[in-house]
C-alpha cells in the first residue's frame, strides 16, 4: 500500500467523535548528550564516592549510563 492509498484507506473511515478513543499523548524525554567536561566531572564524583542515581539525576541521564562511565565501557577515553 502506497502513501497515497494509505491516506485514501483512513479518509473513507468514518469514526464519529463521540466514539472516537482519546487520543494518546506520548512525551519523549529529551534526548541528553553529555559533554567531555560532563564526563571528567560525573568521574570526579564517582571517585568522591557520590551515589550513581544522585549523579544520573543532576546530569539528566539514566542510572545506567553513568554505570556505563564509570565501568569505562563508554567515555573511556577521557580521563577524570
């Protein structure tokens, strides 16, 4: 099915309002790209012993990142 015959396919559908389901609202989170000076930082904190879900939380990224981090599996070549 085309683009075409795909728009063709959902204008011959006729759903009344009332019977319309509610709209389903996604919200995506931003998308966080840390930087270099990000990465020395969040391994100056790690190596103070500052919890990983506390350092996730100030930077905006997932717990398992900076897990990621400080196992060096990602950001291993910069130093901290």
């Amino acid at each position: 099915m085309d683009l075409d015959e795909l728009r063709e396919h959902f204008a011959s559908m006729e759903i009344p309002v009332e019977d319309a389901p509610d709209p389903v609202v996604v919200q995506r989170k931003k998308a966080v790209r840390l930087t270099a000076d990000d990465v020395v930082l969040i391994k100056q904190l790690l190596a103070e012993r500052v919890p990983q879900k506390s350092i996730a939380a100030e930077f905006g990224v997932s717990a398992g990142c900076i897990s990621s981090i400080c196992r060096g599996r990602t950001w291993s070549h910069i130093g901290g």
